[in-house]
C-alpha cells in the first residue's frame, strides 16, 4: 500500500482529470504516480511541465538512459519499472539497451559516457570533478547539452523522491517481468563494478549468507561467463567443463546433493543468485589435445605455422612431464588449473560488484552423481556460489590471517 494517499475519483477537479486522462492516452494507462500526485494539483503540474519542458532536450534514448541510470542510482524501484516501460515501449529501446543503461554501461559509447556521469552527478551532489567533465566532453557533448543532462538528472531526482516516499504502488505493465532491474542492487551499491576495490577484499570476509531476492542481472553474468570461458590454464589445457545453475531447480538440484555433514552448505546455494559446479578432466587423451590444437589453429592464435607446430610438440611433452611428475596422477595437476581458474573467476565477480563464495564442502561421488558425471571424463572440483550478500547477516568482526613477517620473505 502506498504511504501516500491518492485522492478519489470524485476529487479530482475537471482540470486535474484532464490532465491525467491525457497521460492515460500517451501511456496506455495512468500511472499511478500522477493519480498519486493529483492530490495536489500544483504539484502535479510541475512535474508534467518539467517533462515536458526536458522531453526537448537531447535525444529519446539519450534521456532514456539518463532517467534509467538515475532510478537505479536512487534506488526507485517504481521509477525503474515506468521508465524501463517507456524506453522499450515509447523510446525503442531493446531489453539489452535497457538493462545496460540501468546498470550504468551502454552498447553506444556517447550514452554509456552520460549514463556515468548521471550516476556521478548523484553520487557527488552535481560537484562532478574536473575529470569528470573530462571524459564527458571527450565522448562529444558541449556545454549547453551538459546543462541539459543536468536538467535531466534533476527531473528525474525529483519524481523519484516523490516515489520513493510515497513508495508507489506498482501498477506498470510487464513490471513483473523486469525482477532482474528491480531487485539487483543499485548502480551506487556497486560503485566497484568499473575498479576493483582492493582495500575493500582486504577487510571483506567471504560472503556466507546471500539474499534471495537480490539476483544478478543477465547482461553482468553473462560478461562473466565470457570472462569465465577465456580465463587462462598451463599451456591452454582448458580441462574444465562448467554446470552453470542460474534457475532455482538447477540450485535446488545442487542443494539436495549436499547432505550429511555439507547441508549447511546447501542454505547458500538455493539462496545464492547463481552457482557454479567447476569439474575437471580425470586425464587427458590424445583427442583432447588435438582438440585444442585444432581450435587454435583455427583461431589464428600463431601467425607462423611452425611456430604452432613447435608450440604443440612443446605441449604434448609438458603434458608428460606433469603426468610423471604427479605419479600418474593427472587429475591433480589439472585441479591445480582449475582452481586458478576459481581465483580468477572470484576476481572477476569481484570487479563487476558480485560476491563468489568457493565451497570445497561436498561430497564428490554424491554431486557427480547429482549431475550424471560418474561414468564421464570429468569429476567435481569445486563449487562457487555468487549474488549479494544478507546485509543483516554479513559479518562485521575483523578478518584474522598471519602478520606479513611471518609468510613474505623478500629478497
């Protein structure tokens, strides 16, 4: 229920009703934040006058992005369920473009520039550093389009004040189907996505308990997973295949595998955005090997051929050496790769503002079997849970490792 009352139908004067039924007719409905802001007419009025005064400014979608980026930021949840409905309804823009412009970056350079200047504009309070308005100059915006962007962000910061306390109640078509932008965390809670934090993981504990209702939006997962699939191994070996859990069944499926002594490991995969079951090749044949040759090859990943050819020759032997230095035991040299690839992996979320928690708690025969993997070439190695942290449940106590005296040696 909404904080603020909207008026009855029966007072609403003539005036006021014209308006609202003009809104109705451009929307397809009235929102039910002008029927809210009917109570009082005047108010009303500057905000219609406002949007209509900034609908000349710039272009559609360049306005879009700004009222998208500046809901996030402010943490509207109804302001980004009516602009996400007008951007792809009345502005064209795709559900990428939306998703994008929301979370700060855009396919188009010149708006992904404005989109993070909003956030900047809202985060600094409009005292936007010298640089700032630097690199929105460089991607080709003048002065009178940058007092415009201004404008704009204001505006915006406006209905989106009167929302937020009115806490607005949802009335926009399909906003059902937009969970991902409403319930992942704004563009200013994960201000680390463009630099990765480092004095933040000093003092971060790994995240133990993640919030149902908070789920990674697609467009960032699935630039980790990109990332994910190119992340480096010795000579390439790629032993690795990922069971990627991004709906509640394929978590649930993971969860119910972990029993016994593991099931308090299973709390943190059904609540966890995502979850990755990283397995590993339990050898690798021949076949395999000149799988990956061929797809370099392919991938003009040497100019000269003998150089490929040398290469190749370089890693069949490499892979001797390890299988004789392991005993025989491959597998163990191959999850020493896969877990850099976790590290790795881990960094990256970190970068993009996800949390990536690795278990290791699990039993191996009863996953592999979860996921049809005993009678394959590969085995579980790993597990990796990922999402946003239960604030209410984060620990707050200091992290606790060895003085730097103790395991650094310089030399």
């Amino acid at each position: 229920m909404a904080r603020l009352t909207a008026p009855a139908p029966a007072d609403i004067d003539a005036k006021t009703q014209g308006a609202l039924d003009a809104i109705a007719k451009q929307f397809g409905f009235a929102p039910s934040m002008f029927t809210m802001l009917a109570a009082n007419p005047t108010v009303l009025e500057i905000v219609m006058g406002l949007q209509g005064s900034i609908a000349k400014l710039l272009d559609a979608k360049t306005r879009h992005t700004i009222a998208l980026a500046v809901s996030q930021s402010n943490g509207c949840r109804y302001c980004q369920a009516l602009h996400g409905f007008i951007s792809s309804n009345l502005g064209g823009m795709s559900a990428g473009e939306i998703e994008l412009a929301r979370t700060g970056p855009s396919s188009d350079p010149k708006r992904a520039a404005v989109a993070k200047f909003a956030q900047q504009l809202i985060e600094t309070r409009g005292q936007v550093s010298d640089e700032d308005l630097a690199v929105i100059r460089e991607v080709g915006y003048i002065d009178p389009e940058i007092q415009a962007i201004v404008a704009i962000v204001v505006v915006t910061l406006l209905t989106s004040y009167l929302n937020n306390v009115s806490d607005t109640v949802a009335d926009v078509p399909g906003a059902d189907h937009q969970s991902a932008w409403l319930s992942s965390p704004s563009a200013a809670q994960t201000k680390e996505t463009t630099t990765l934090n480092l004095d933040k993981l000093i003092t971060k504990h790994l995240t133990r308990y993640f919030d149902p209702s908070k789920r990674i939006p697609e467009e960032t997962f699935q630039q980790l997973l990109r990332y994910l699939r190119t992340s480096p191994t010795t000579i390439n070996i790629q032993p690795n295949h990922f069971h990627v859990l991004e709906t509640q069944d394929g978590k649930d499926k993971l969860a119910d595998a972990l029993v016994g002594r593991f099931a308090d490991n299973a709390e943190k995969v059904r609540n966890a955005s995502h979850a990755i079951v990283f397995t590993t090749r339990k050898d690798i044949p021949d076949t395999h090997l000149q799988e990956i040759f061929e797809k370099e090859r392919s991938d003009g990943r040497f100019a000269d051929p003998e150089i490929q050819k040398g290469w190749e020759a370089g890693a069949s032997n490499f892979v001797e050496i390890q299988t004789e230095n392991y005993g025989g035991d491959v597998l163990h040299w191959l999850e020493k790769n896969t877990y850099l690839v976790v590290g790795a992996t881990m960094m990256a979320a970190a970068s993009l503002g996800v949390d990536a928690t690795p278990l290791e708690g699990f039993d191996r025969t009863t996953v592999d079997a979860a996921f049809h993997l005993t009678d394959t070439d590969y085995t579980t190695t790993l597990l990796l849970v990922l999402g946003y942290p239960d604030e209410a449940r984060v620990s707050r106590q200091p992290v606790s490792r060895f003085d730097a005296e103790k395991i650094f040696t310089r030399i």
